[in-house]
C-alpha cells in the first residue's frame, strides 16, 4: 500500500508505539497528525518528524487534547481535518495501564481505564467516521493488548478496559465493511516503552512471572506490524510470535465465524435493497 499523501492521525503519536508508527508513517510520505495531552512530548515528536518528511507538502501537525473528553476530541479532529486532507488513516494509540490486586486498586483506576482506553477509542473514532463513511473509505486501527483477548492475572482494570476494545473492533469491523472502511484491532505483548516502565513499578509477581511467557517487543517493532497489518488489510494484528500463538490457542475459528457472519450481512442488506 501506498501511504504517500494518507492523512494518518495517531493518537497517542507523543510516546512509545504511537510516536514510533508516526516516525515510520512519515518516512513513508504520510501526512501524520499525532494526538495527546501534553504539549512538551507532541512538540518533541514533531521535531524529531521534521527531518523525516519527504517534501514541504507533506504535513506534520500536533493537537493536544484529553481524548477521554468527547469535547475535546470533536475539536481536535475538527481542527486537523477542516483546512487539510481528510482523515485516511486513524490509529488509536492512546492508552494507560495501571495492574494490581483487585482488592487494591481503587475504583478511580477501573474508570480511568475505561475513560482513556475505551473511550479514548470510541470518540476518535464517532468524530472521523461521518467523514470515511461519505467518502466510502479509511482504515481505523485500534490498539488494545494481548491482555485484551485473555484475562491475565493483575490486570482486572487493563483487560476489562481492552477487552472492550477488543469486542467493539470486532463489532465495528462487520458494520463498516459495507462503507470499505477497515478496522483492525493490535494485540501487542509487552513493549518497551514509558508505559512499560511506569506500570513495572505497580506489577505484582505473578504478572511479571506470566508476562515473562511472551517476549517483550521494542515499539518499532510493534508500529512495522501494525504498518504491514495495514497493508495487508488484517482484521488482528499481533506484533511477534508470542501473539501469534496465544491468539492461536484462544481465537482460533474467529476468521472463520467473521466469513460466516459477513455473508449473512451481505445478504440482509442485499434483500433490504441497501448497498
Ligand atoms: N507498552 C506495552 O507493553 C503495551 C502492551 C500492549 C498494549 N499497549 C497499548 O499500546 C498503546 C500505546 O502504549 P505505549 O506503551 O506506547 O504507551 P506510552 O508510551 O505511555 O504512550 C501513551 C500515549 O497516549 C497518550 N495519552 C494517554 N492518555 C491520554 C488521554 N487521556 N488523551 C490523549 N492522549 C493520551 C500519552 O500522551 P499524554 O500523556 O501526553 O496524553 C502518550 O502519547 C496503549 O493503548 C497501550 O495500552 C502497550
């Protein structure tokens, strides 16, 4: 695929495997567009982007913005959108993770979760669509875990928040089929980034000894799977081996149920005479 002149937005695109997926996307002529809070990170990344860029024409730009807030993530989109390419390409990075015993983490970090991991998802998402469906085209990729297709110990609040992710990708792939407009859903394993490093403080042991099973993935390595998933148009993403396999062992017959599953909404919608 050809990403030259792609209006992709990353949010999340200031640190780990959102900045990593912008060097890459940029490298390969994108427009990018990198979404987050603080304006420091997204000022650094856009400096460390310059140099990458092909040509004058393609653009680089940065909005900060709480992607919990569906406000702030009207306007953000509004803003990188109204005197631009439209959106092409929406990866949503942004993300938070915080493990321990459930019955000691306290009821602010289970809202959190879903705030930033789910919803920060979600509204991206309602604000770019109208735009992809009148266009009939896009691709929306979603970023949720290894711990978003299997319970792992410590993660009640992660998984839970992921596990959404996991099961509204699925949902939203078959109802934007129709309109060709993909969405994929990444399952990484651990990945060495600031995230990784703030969440190793609070990991109890038997995480750490379970998460020990999978290899931990450097953030380039995560965005050149998630590039290539794009490109090859994959409904999962599962960076490395280690993915692959879980993935393997616990949704084994999911493709097949997704073709099943599409052939029935193809034909509904060709008796009620819709297209
Ligand atoms: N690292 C791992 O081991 C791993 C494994 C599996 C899945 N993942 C998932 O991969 C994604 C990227 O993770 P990462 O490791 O690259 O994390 P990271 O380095 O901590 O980057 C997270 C990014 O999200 C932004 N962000 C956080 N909360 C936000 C909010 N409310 N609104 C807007 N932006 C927000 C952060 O910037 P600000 O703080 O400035 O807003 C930052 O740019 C996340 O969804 C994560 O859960 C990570």
């Amino acid at each position: 695929m050809n990403f030259h002149d792609q209006h992709t937005i990353i949010t999340g695109g200031s640190s780990g495997i959102g900045r990593a997926a912008a060097r890459l996307l940029t490298r390969r002529g994108a427009h990018v567009s990198i979404v987050a809070r603080r304006q420091g990170p997204l000022d650094e990344t856009l400096a460390e982007l310059e140099p990458l860029r092909g040509s004058q024409s393609q653009r680089l730009r940065a909005y900060s913005a709480d992607l919990a807030d569906w406000e702030q993530t009207r306007q953000a989109i509004a803003a990188l959108t109204t005197d631009g390419p439209p959106p092409d390409i929406l990866v949503n990075s942004a993300g938070v993770t915080h493990p321990g015993y459930f019955e000691e983490l306290p009821l602010d970090i289970f809202h959190t979760m879903m705030d930033v991991d789910f919803f920060g998802t979600l509204h991206p998402i309602k604000a770019v669509l109208p735009v992809m469906m009148e266009r009939r085209s896009g691709h929306i990729v979603n970023i949720s875990s290894m711990a978003g297709f299997m319970g792992v110990f410590g993660y009640t609040a992660y998984s839970a928040a992921k596990f959404a992710v996991r099961g509204f990708s699925d949902v939203l792939r078959a109802e934007m089929k129709p309109y060709g407009i993909r969405v994929s859903v990444v399952f990484p394993p651990d990945t060495d980034t600031p995230q990784l490093r703030y969440e190793n403080q609070f990991k109890p042991l038997e995480t750490r000894r379970i998460a020990g099973t999978a290899k931990t993935l450097t953030a380039d390595q995560v965005a050149q799977a998630i590039v290539r998933g794009i490109e090859q148009r994959r409904a999962y993403i599962l960076p490395g081996f280690d993915a692959w396999l879980y993935s393997l062992l616990l949704n084994g017959f999911v493709g097949l149920t997704r073709w099943y599953f599409d052939r029935i909404v193809a034909q509904v919608r060709r008796e009620r005479g819709v297209e």
